[in-house]
C-alpha cells in the first residue's frame, strides 16, 4: 500500500552537495519512520539517517554534522542534504518507511562522489 520515489542523486566532486527527495503515496497515517539507508559496493546496507513522525532523528557517527535529514508529514516526504560529501559517501541511497512492523523502500539512487 506504500509506494516510495527518491530524486537527487547524482555525481558531485569532495567537498560539494546534494539533496536527496523521497515522497510516499499510499495509505499512510499515525506514527511511521522514514529514513535514508546506503549500500557501497562490497558492504552491507546501513542507516544514514532516520526520523519519526514527531521529528526525532538519528544519524551515522560517520554523516553527523554533514547530513541532514527532514520530513513534512503532510507531504509524505522526507530530505537529505548532504553536505561535505567524501568519496567514502559513494553508495545507492535507498529511501525507507517503517510503520506498524513493516517496512518499505525506495528504489534507489546512486551517489558518486569523486573529482
């Protein structure tokens, strides 16, 4: 019933940004979590960023102070703006919703960061 559509991704140099979208359609309402997760080539998925409905939010030691995740509840979206980005930031971004137990993605998008 959830339908997740990420935008933003592309090729930036060290040092530049970008600022990922994700907009959810579907049935969705109360309490949900949406985040932002990335696999590199050769490692597992992790969490890069996630908040809740009530705006609470959590980052990867590896993204804080660089990353910034935002949400507007009434829009079903959620935001990354990477800023600062290094070459190790290089990974499909996949977009993802979590409400009652179960969890949705986005399809994915690729960032590249290199000169």
């Amino acid at each position: 019933q959830v339908h997740l559509v990420e935008s933003g991704g592309g090729l930036v140099q060290p040092g530049g940004s970008l600022r990922l979208s994700c907009a959810a359609s579907g049935i969705i309402f109360g309490f949900n979590t949406m985040g932002w997760y990335r696999q590199a080539p050769g490692k597992q998925r992790e969490l890069v960023a996630s908040i809740t409905t009530y705006f609470s939010t959590n980052y990867a030691d590896s993204v804080k102070g660089r990353f910034t995740i935002s949400r507007d509840n009434a829009k079903n979206t959620v935001n990354l703006q990477m800023n600062s980005l290094k070459p190790e930031d290089t990974a499909v971004y996949y977009c993802n919703l979590r409400k009652d137990g179960f969890g949705y993605w986005g399809q994915g998008t690729q960032v590249t960061v290199s000169s």
